[in-house]
C-alpha cells in the first residue's frame, strides 16, 4: 500500500520510513527540507521537495502517486521558538496542514495518522496523564497541535477521513543501528544537550529549574524512543485499514525521569562525568509529565521495546558519536 508520509525526512518520520518498508508499506516523502534532511530518507524512498502550502504541488504528488493513506509530521515543534513566532507555527501546523487535508479530501484519502504532542494538556491536573484530561495548552506549538485534533474530528464527520493523532510525550534515542537520530539547529531537547556536552561541543548542560516540586527539584518527563514512537504509527495504521474510527492516544512509558536522572544515565552511558551547573527555570516548562498510555497498550496492542532510560540514552550517544554534526558530515 501506497502511504505518503509528510515529514518523512525529519526525525520521527525518517525512523517510521525504516517501520513502513519493513512492514511491506510503500512510502512517498513530502518534505520541503526547511527542518528535514535528504539523508535520513532511504535509498529508493521517492522525495518529493514540496511544501504543504504549495497545493497545486501536492496536488501533482496526490496525482502521480496515488496514495491510500498519510502520515503527517510535518510541522515546526519548537516550544520556545512558538511563543516568539506563533504566526508561523499556526500558519505551518495548521493552515498549511489543511492544504494536506483539502488534497487528501480530494484524492479520496480517507486515513491519516498525525503527529501529536503531550503539549496540548499544558500543565496537568493529574499524572499520569489520561488522553481525556483536560486541553489546555500553555503555547502556541501546543494550541497548533490541539486544534489541528480538532479540525480533523470536523474532516471525518464532514468527509469521512478517520484519522488517529498521537500523542508524544518525550521523544528520544535513535535507530539501534546509528544510521539515523535527531538533528536539529539548533538543539533544544535535553539528552542531545548533554551528550553534545559529553562531547566536548558545549561546555555544560545548563539545569532549567531546581526548584520544582519533584524528587530532586529538577523537571520530570516520560522519554519514550523514536523507535517505539515509530511502531505505534505502523499499529494506527493497520488499526485504520481494519476501521478504526478516529482517535487520539498518548504515547510515553508511563515513567518519569528527572532532569538531573537522565543526566546521571547519560554519566554511566558515556563513563564519564559530565559538567552541569543549575539555570533558572525555562518560561513554560511544567514541573511533570508523564503519560497514561494504557489505550494505546490495549487498543492498539502497542508494547514499547527500548522503554529503559539506559538503552534510550545509548541509542542516542551511538549516533552522535558517529555522526557529531548530524546528517551536515555525510
Ligand atoms: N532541560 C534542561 N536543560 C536543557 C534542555 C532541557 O534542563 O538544556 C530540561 C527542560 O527544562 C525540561 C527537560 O529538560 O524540563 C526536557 O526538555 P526538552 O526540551 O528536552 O523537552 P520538553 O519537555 O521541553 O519538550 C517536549 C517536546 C515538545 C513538547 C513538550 C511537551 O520536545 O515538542 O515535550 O510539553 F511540546
């Protein structure tokens, strides 16, 4: 089966490719390579260089490969950038995401599967958090993500698209084989940071608040790897093309790790101490967040397999070992 993928050359996207093709799938790439690299594509994956505001372009996409189901993950993620610039990202993640819809609508593509974000509860009332607490998001990147949701339940009930969002929690690790990981510029997420500084490309690891109310005062997050984010879009999928009707699960491993825990994984990880000193708080962070995943457990028969912190971390230090600029070296 045909699936165009959006995104694909970004970091989630480019680890589902790898699922897809081993799970008999046939991916097309659209991707404008603002964010992506042409790299982290497989060899014999069409690319398709378009962005999703270019409509007459995916139009021609839509025509020329005929696919029967999307993946969406194109879109901007950065929580910070998205309070500066919340035009672009309710531009990029919504008005240009609804081009994708209006083409998909038209070439009668009537299953999708989106990238979605623990960013759309904002600060929780309870943890771990279930899929139908509260929506309340503290920035635009999550008011993006939540109202996207929304228009797609609107696009079933109006077009019949059924579609399954999911929602990641702390996305990281890379592909076991270190042939594809995260890079991005710049790079915000927590354990790429440290390892980066493990490195020797930064100097510390600046601690953003030790002062929560949590064990050791630093922020806890559920970190679930890349490889596990990218089986449960194969399980939507098939879930999709046996008529699932449309949904929304979170995807996390129900654990919570403290900043200052997953610097002392990454200490053991690369055996060696690593040089942090503590910061103030980052605008909008929450103090926890974890997820209730048991819906995507028992509805989609999702299992995660690289759940320990240790191999999430190590799966990471392997590709920035090898490749310290990212796909920039290859
Ligand atoms: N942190 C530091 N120092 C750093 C970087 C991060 O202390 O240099 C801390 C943050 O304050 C936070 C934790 O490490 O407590 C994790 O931060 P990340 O930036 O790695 O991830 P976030 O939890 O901020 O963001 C993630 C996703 C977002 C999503 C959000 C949901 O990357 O896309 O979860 O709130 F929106």
């Amino acid at each position: 089966m045909r699936v165009l993928v959006s995104g694909g050359a970004g970091y989630v996207g480019s680890h589902v490719l790898l699922d897809l093709i081993a799970a008999g799938y046939d991916p097309i790439v659209v991707d404008d390579l603002s964010k992506g690299h042409a790299a982290a594509v497989p060899q014999g994956v069409p690319l398709a260089q378009v962005s999703l505001a270019d409509a007459a372009a995916l139009d021609r996409v839509f025509a020329q490969y005929k696919p029967q189901a999307v993946l969406h993950f194109a879109g901007f993620t950065e929580v910070g950038e998205s309070v500066k610039f919340p035009d672009r990202f309710f531009r990029n993640n919504i008005s240009n995401g609804m081009t994708l819809l209006d083409a998909m609508v038209a070439h009668e593509v009537k299953m999708l599967v989106f990238s979605s974000t623990a960013a759309v509860y904002g600060e929780p009332q309870t943890v771990p958090i279930p899929e139908d607490h509260p929506k309340s998001p503290t920035n635009p990147y999550g008011e993006s993500k939540l109202f996207f949701e929304k228009i797609l339940a609107r696009y079933d009930a109006a077009y019949g698209l059924r579609s399954i969002s999911l929602r990641y929690f702390n996305a990281a690790g890379a592909h076991p084989s270190g042939t594809i990981g995260e890079d991005h510029n710049p790079e915000t997420h927590l354990i790429p940071i440290i390892l980066q500084v493990a490195l020797g490309m930064r100097e510390q690891l600046a601690i953003f608040g030790t002062d929560y109310p949590t064990m050791d005062g630093t922020c806890v997050r559920d970190y679930v790897h890349v490889c596990d984010l990218a089986a449960a879009h194969i399980l939507a999928l098939r879930a999709l093309e046996k008529g699932a009707p449309t949904d929304a699960f979170n995807l996390g491993n129900g654990q919570g790790f403290s900043v200052k825990e997953v610097l002392a994984a990454a200490e053991k990880v690369v055996g060696k101490s690593i040089p942090a000193q503590t910061a103030p708080r980052r605008a909008g962070d929450p103090a926890v967040l974890v997820a209730g995943s048991t819906r995507a457990r028992e509805l989609l028969g999702w299992q995660p397999r690289y759940a320990d912190l240790h191999t999430i971390v190590e799966t990471a230090w392997r590709w920035l070992q090898t490749h310290p600029a990212g796909y920039g070296e290859e």
